[in-house]
C-alpha cells in the first residue's frame, strides 16, 4: 500500500518527480536534495523514485541535465533576438549569467564534477553541452572572433555569472562588466 495521499497509482510518474525535483532545486542546492524528500513533494510512496532514479546520483544527473537544457535554451533565444552579431555575443553572455544568478542552485548542478564528470557526459548531457559550445561559439566567430577566443567568452561569463550569483557584484554590474569586455574583444 502506497503511503501517498493520492493514492497508489501515478498517471506520469517520471514527469511527476522531476518537477517535484526542479521546484525542490529552486529552493535549496542539489546535495541538499534526498529522493525522500522527492517522494514527498510529488505526494507518490518513498520507493517511487526508485522507479525513475536508479539512486541519487541518478536524481542529481536528471537536475543537471533538465537545468543545462534550460540554460541553453535562454542563450539561444538572446541570441536569436540579438539584432547584429556584436550584440548576439553581449546578450548570449548576458542570458547565461542572468541563468547563473536566477537559477543558482541549477547552475551549480549542471556544473558539478560529481554529477556531470568532465569528459564524461551522460547522453542526454553531452548533446546539450555540445549545442552551447555551438551557440556560444558561432556568435563569437560570426562577430568577428578566432577560435580561441570563444573559450575566453565562455570562461568570461561563466565567471561572472558564478561571482554575481555569489553576491560578489550586482547582476547589473555584471551586465556591464562582460558587455565591455565582449566589446573590447571584439574586431573594430
């Protein structure tokens, strides 16, 4: 007998305890997170995580994996919108550090070398990483830069969105901040 109270049976039940896991992630860090604690907030048994997550690990893979997938998405729709290459750039970068501020604990998790092991990807998670490195880099080199410097424009907002989230500066302050140096990098 299931101890949930609506009972034992689950229309969709992966659906179910992942957005139970990503209203969790808004509110506390990943390693604060217990399938438990899932169960309860999707009001399904203690076990039924254990029918979607093979462990914790398992539950951590899938916040990291459903966090990238929106990262990605909020770059590529600055992007998208940016009017003219130089400021498809400035807005991808500006879209990943408002991520990193906004969505703090999603941030880190997708960043967790105990969960997404560099190199190592899982299979849902290598495709989204392979698309931000697309995305991050075709806007640096349709504005205008060598490919070297697509790293320096990832390592840049990478690290001021992880110091603003951190409350080392304003987001505004971080807005400005890559905006000049995106524009500094820039070809004149």
């Amino acid at each position: 007998m299931s101890s949930s109270r609506s009972g034992y049976h689950h229309g969709d039940l992966a659906h179910a305890l992942e957005a139970a896991a990503m209203q969790l992630l808004a509110e506390k860090p990943a390693g604060e997170i217990s399938l438990r604690e899932v169960a309860r907030a999707a009001d399904v048994s203690h076990n039924a995580p254990y029918h979607h997550f093979s462990d914790r690990r398992g539950l951590l893979k899938v916040l990291a994996e459903r966090s990238m997938a929106d990262l990605v998405a909020a770059v590529r729709m600055a992007i998208q919108a940016a009017s003219d290459p130089a400021s498809a750039v400035i807005e991808g970068g500006a879209a990943y550090i408002r991520y990193a501020v906004e969505h703090p604990n999603g941030f880190d998790v997708i960043y967790d070398p105990t969960v997404c092991i560099p190199g190592e990807p899982s299979e849902t998670m290598a495709p989204l990483i392979a698309e931000l490195e697309e995305l991050l880099g075709a806007a640096s080199v349709t504005a205008g830069l060598d490919g070297q410097s697509v790293t320096g424009v990832w390592g840049l907002v990478h690290g001021l969105g992880t110091l603003c989230a951190a409350g080392h500066f304003s987001l505004d302050d971080a807005f400005a901040a890559s905006s000049d140096a995106l524009t500094r990098m820039l070809p004149r």
